[in-house]
C-alpha cells in the first residue's frame, strides 16, 4: 500500500491543531464531553471530514460517523473510531489519536483517488471518559444495547445538568438511531497504552487480544457525628472506618495477584467539618481482572473487609454494585490482520491485554472489533503530562490503515 500518500506529518499537526481546543497550562486538556469545548473539537473534525470527502451522520446521543463510500455499497461498513472528549486534566492523546489516526487513512485515501471494496466509517463516540456525565463509555454503550437511549439522555453530571439538555446545547444532538452503528462488518480501535509495558520492552505497537473483567462498586460507611475534642473511645468515625477499608482495597488487589486491580478514585466526607467527627463517608472502588471468577473473589473480599471493619468499629458500611462489564475477547481474525500489517512494515509489536475500558469493549458485543496499543510516556495518562513521539502515533497509524484496508478489500487490488 506504499502508493497511498499516509502522512505521519500531517496527523502530528492534526493532534496538535485539536489540542489547543481546551488546552491547559501545563501542556494538557480540558475538552469535557457536552461542553462548549467538546463542541468545537467536534465542529474541526466534521470541517476536517468534508474536506476528505466525507459525509457526516449524528446520532440522537451525539454519536458522529464520518462515511466514505465503497465499490459495493451492500457490504457492511468497516469502521474506525475512539473519542475527543478528556478528563478534566487530560492529555492530548487519550482517545484523540483514534480518532485522528482514523481521519488520516480516509485523507490518504481521498488524496490518492483509492476506492475500497466495502464502505468505511469513522465513529467519535460521545462520553467515552465519564468524568462529567458516569459512567464512561455511554456513546458506544447505548449504541450496543448495553444502556438505553432514554436512560443516558436522562443521565445528570454533578451540578444536575441533564445528558440531553447539554447536547442540545453544544448543537450535537442528531436524528439518526444510535443501534444504527451496530450494522459494522468489523471496527478497529487505535490507543494510546496507558501503560508502561511496550515503552519498558522497546516496542512500537501492541495488538490487543482481550479486555479484563470490571466491577465497579460504591461503599457507604455511616458513624456517627461529635465534637473532635470528644473521647476517643466512644467514637464511630466513618472517615476512619472507610480509610481501613480503602487499605483493604490495595490489599484484595495486590493479593489477586497477575493482572488484578483495585482502586478508590473518588471519596467524600460528611459533614465535612474541622471539628467534627465524620459521621459519613462514601467512596468509589473499581476493581478489574482478567479472570472472572478471581474478579468475584475479590468481590466478596471486598464485602467481608467490610462485615469486618463495621464490627470492629461499630459502624454501617454498604457496598453496592454501580457498573460492571464481563471480560471481553477481540476478534481473533483482525488481532491476526494487525500482526501481519505490523509485521510487513517490520514494526515491532506484542499480543496484551488492556485493563482499561474503551468503546471497543461495548462494540466487541455486537461487531467483530480489535484494538491496536501505542506506547506512551512512562505509561502515563489521565495527566497533562501524557506524552507520544511522532514516530509511535505514526507507526500505530500505519499499522490501523494496512489492517483496515486488508479488511475492507481494496478497489482493484490484486
């Protein structure tokens, strides 16, 4: 495929064009979904789109696919896609190269007048991350039946926005029928690794065989309240029970062993005064493995933990489920595609697993789907200090296009 004109060069400088919208002081971005931000990355990329001569489809959840037609219009379309929206003190990577690296392959195509047998699309799914509106990944969710529609229009973010009132107001909300983009024949996923492994092995590209198995959980420790120059003896501090419990967290994670995770991101105290003891604490845990009966031992750890410390400490703790996702294979035929493209331009790479959630992992319900890794900077990622060089965005790029095109056949190819 060396006729067709793929420019590392120009998807660095679209990387860089799009992270200015929402960047930050300190070299990130904070491009949140359904905000006025979110609205302008999505307005360059669909300007990007029609001058690469695509056509745009928006969906009722701001789901947008960016079309280019193929030889035979009855196939399936053979779509790539991941998200722009960040965290609040996110990278520049972070879902953006998926997207970006997807738009690159439909320029090259456009540029070079090259026609591919089945139809491609390009997806920016809305709400992948979660930090305004929970949980994450909702866009690509609800399109694969995983959340319905009216439930995520309904969603509320902290400061009781509705979902679908703040996408009418960024000028995102679409007609089309989210379920429409279950009618893929594959879907294909570039990322950065938001890890440490191929950057450690010296590797340029990780094919993704598989996502580990999530369980998301809300605890809520219930004390009772008193002055802080009150005995000591005669205390139930929530705060303190819960502060046991987070440690109990790390210690059911590490003592799973492998790829188990444990992790508290979130916690909040009432009444949340200096001088009071806190009589309520809740916090987030978000535990993930790739075995799932391991991943129910963990679990249940983490509720007899809880049994413990609320007899220890004479206090209520609650545990309750909040969000979770079985472990999920990607197709082993496009994994294959992604070795035989990595291997041609003689990139090195690696079969892994990712432990974290992605659209693909929702798409993989419904639609053949792999995902592809790139390296980054000391694995770091949530941070506005995550980082890639042009190279690694460039050979991801090259190894997403060979293993799309080999999967949508090209027009006149022998």
């Amino acid at each position: 495929m060396t006729n067709i004109p793929f420019s590392g060069a120009r998807l660095w400088d679209s990387l860089m064009e799009m992270a200015r919208i929402g960047a930050t002081p300190k070299g990130g971005c904070n491009r949140q979904t359904l905000t006025e931000l979110d609205g302008q990355g999505r307005a360059l990329l669909a300007r990007w789109g029609r001058e690469a001569g695509l056509t745009l489809t928006t969906d009722r959840l701001g789901n947008m696919a960016l079309r280019r037609p193929g030889r035979d219009p009855a196939r399936r379309p053979v779509a790539i896609g991941s998200h722009l929206d960040t965290q609040p003190t996110g990278g520049k990577f972070d879902g953006v190269l998926g997207v970006l690296a997807g738009l690159e392959v439909m320029r090259a195509l456009h540029e070079a007048g090259a026609e591919t047998e089945a139809p491609l699309l390009l997806i920016n799914w809305t709400n992948e991350e979660g930090a305004r509106f929970s949980p994450p990944m909702m866009g690509s969710g609800a399109a694969m039946g995983a959340f319905s529609e009216a439930e995520v229009l309904d969603m509320r973010d902290p400061d009781g926005i509705r979902f679908g009132d703040a996408l009418s107001a960024i000028g995102w909300a679409g007609d089309a029928e989210p379920a429409a983009l279950r009618n893929l024949e594959a879907y294909f996923e570039l990322h950065i690794e938001q890890g440490p492994v191929l950057e450690r092995e010296g590797l340029d590209v990780g094919v993704v065989t598989h996502a580990l198995a999530q369980q998301w959980f809300d605890v809520t420790v219930t004390g009772e309240e008193s002055h802080a120059g009150g005995a000591m003896s005669h205390r139930r501090d929530a705060l303190v029970a819960a502060a046991s419990l987070v440690q109990a967290v790390e210690r059911i994670a590490r003592e799973a062993g492998g790829d188990g995770r444990g992790t508290v991101g979130r916690i909040a105290v009432e009444p949340s005064s200096r001088n009071v003891v806190p009589s309520r604490a809740t916090f987030s845990v978000d535990f993930r493995n790739g075995d799932e009966a391991t991943l129910d031992r963990m679990a249940a750890a983490l509720r007899e933990s809880a049994g413990a410390v609320a007899a220890e400490r004479g206090v209520g703790v609650e545990v309750t489920p909040f969000w979770a996702f079985p472990q999920t294979p990607f197709d082993p035929a496009l994994a294959q595609r992604l070795r035989d493209a990595a291997a041609a331009r003689d990139i090195p790479f690696r079969d892994m697993p990712t432990g974290i959630g992605h659209d693909a992992v929702y798409v993989a319900r419904e639609v053949p789907s792999v995902m592809i890794f790139t390296p980054c900077l000391g694995g770091i990622s949530h941070n506005e200090a995550e980082s890639i060089t042009p190279a690694q965005a460039e050979a991801g790029m090259l190894v997403l296009a060979d293993a799309v095109i080999a999967t949508a056949g090209l027009a006149g190819a022998a």
